[in-house]
C-alpha cells in the first residue's frame, strides 16, 4: 500500500538533522532507525523510562518528566517509532519492533535495568518487555493501561482493512486529520481551553512528517489495541512490584477495567485518579506524580 501514500497530502515534511538539531533532546540511530529522547537527573540512579501510548508522542510527560527529575530521579522518555520525532521505518509496527526499539535504547544508553512507566498503549508494551527481559526491568507503573476489550465502533474497526484505512485517513486528509485529533481529546475528562491551546498544535506537528499515519494504521491493524490478558497474567505471576493508576471517568480504556487487572496482577497497588479520563497524570499532576515519586522512590526492587 505505499503508493497510496502519496495521498498523506498533510505529511509533507521529512524528518532530518535539521529539524532534530532545534529539538531539546537527543537521536541515537538504533537498529530499526533513529529514536529521539531526553534524559535528565543523576544518572547513578536506577533510570526511570517513560513510554508513551497509541499515538500522542513523549510530550505526553510533560507535566511528569521535570517533576520527577526534580525528586532526584533519572529519568528518559522517548518516541515510540512512528510517532513524535523518531523514525518512521518500513516494516510492520508490531510488539517485536517496539521490544527491540526499548531493548536497543537501553543498550545504547548503557542502562542494564530501568523502572518502566507507561501510558495506554504503553502499558501492555511494558509488560511484555518484563516478561521478555525480566532481568531489565525493576518496577512497573501503569497508567490507564490498555490490553482490554475496548468496543471499537464499526467504523473504526474497518480501518483496520487494506486499503480503506489508507483512503480515510489519505485521501479524505482533512476528515482523517480532524477525526484523529477529535479522538485524542476524548481522552480527557474536561480539557480547558489552555491545555487545547497547548496540546493540540503540539499534537498536530508530528502528523507533518511523512510515515504517520502509515505507522498509526499499522500499529492498529498489528493489534496493540487488542485484549491482551495474557500479557497482565504473566506480569502477576512475575511477581514485579506494580503501581496502578486509573482515571475515573476514562472513556478510551474503561475504569472497571481496573478490576481485571487487579485480578490478573495481585500484588498492584491500586490508585483511582477522581475528575480525570484517560490522561489523569496530565489532567491531575498534583495527584500522580506524588504516587509516582513514592513508588519509584522506595526501596529499590
């Protein structure tokens, strides 16, 4: 489906040097293809990564990364390939392309063993990175993790078929930039017109760059939006120490799911986060990132 590509009409720029050099983090070529990130705080610490979700890149940690740097901890976010500032790579956006993304990064920055946080999406990522690295990973924290039956309207489960993904999201660019955006703010419970103001142009400057919407329709049709209970499973018997953190209104990843969970991962810590959707470490800092600087504070795992 490449040739279809040319219909992306709103991806017009190429991601290169140039614009990489403005940017106030780093690029380190990996396996798959170069991977943009920031890091900050003492690095003696045990690292503490940030892994985003489905589509809205490492910004996303924005109101957690200076926090948490600020608690004396060292701490990375990056993007998830396809997304933000990291390559867009010609092959399928699978949980193995994600694995080797994660593991490579660790490697190239010379951390044998992290905290992981994840967001959505990110989570049953992280989860199956344990289980596949148990050694490289200390604590978990999740934050509306996906991995759950979901509900998908009709309509959005057909994009996950060849070509007319393509013709939705390409060729009727404005319809499919406009219902990406409107789907990422149904993540928030009550967004103000300051956090608009501030998250949707930021949200909008990674659709520009050529292989977005080809890395977000693939990561949709691999899967990573589908039940994964498994995934949970494993990381209950693993017996890793787990933070739980759910937003009570979270229309994207339902709240009850938080009772699977629990039961699939006996040993989480649980925290419901009131007034907050599916974002509540960016809708309600003032309460995560305490729970977040005490869990990955503590005594080490």
């Amino acid at each position: 489906m490449a040739f279809l590509e040319r219909f992306f009409r709103d991806e017009q720029r190429r991601l290169d040097a140039g614009v990489r050099e403005a940017l106030p983090g780093d690029v380190v070529r990996l396996s798959d293809g170069a991977t943009y990130y920031q890091q900050a705080g003492p690095p003696r610490r045990q690292p503490v990564i940030l892994i985003h979700g489905f589509s809205v890149p490492q910004f996303i940690w924005d109101p957690t990364f200076d926090v948490l740097t600020a608690a004396g901890l060292h701490v990375i976010r990056y993007d998830l390939f396809g997304r933000g500032y990291s390559d867009r790579p010609r092959q399928p956006y699978d949980k193995a392309l994600f694995m080797r993304q994660l593991a490579d990064l660790m490697d190239a920055l010379k951390l044998p063993r992290a905290d992981l946080v994840a967001l959505s999406m990110g989570g049953p990522l992280a989860a199956e990175f344990a289980f596949r690295f148990p050694k490289r990973v200390a604590k978990l924290a999740l934050i509306d993790p996906a991995g759950f039956e979901l509900g998908l309207p009709a309509a959005v489960q057909a994009l996950r078929l060849p070509l007319l993904g393509e013709l939705a999201l390409g060729v009727l660019g404005r319809f499919g930039r406009r219902s990406l955006i409107e789907s990422m703010l149904t993540d928030f419970y009550q967004p103000s017109q300051v956090t608009l103001d501030y998250f949707v142009p930021r949200y909008q400057e990674q659709m520009q760059y050529r292989g977005f919407k080809r890395a977000i329709l693939s990561t949709f049709r691999r899967g990573l939006l589908d039940e994964d209970l498994q995934v949970y499973q494993r990381l209950g018997q693993g017996g890793k120490p787990v933070l739980l953190i759910w937003g009570q209104h979270d229309q994207t990843v339902p709240f009850h799911h938080h009772q699977t969970f629990q039961q699939l991962v006996p040993q989480a810590e649980f925290h419901a986060i009131p007034a907050a959707g599916h974002l509540p470490h960016f809708e309600r800092p003032e309460l995560v990132n305490p729970l977040l600087i005490e869990f990955l504070a503590g005594s080490p795992a």
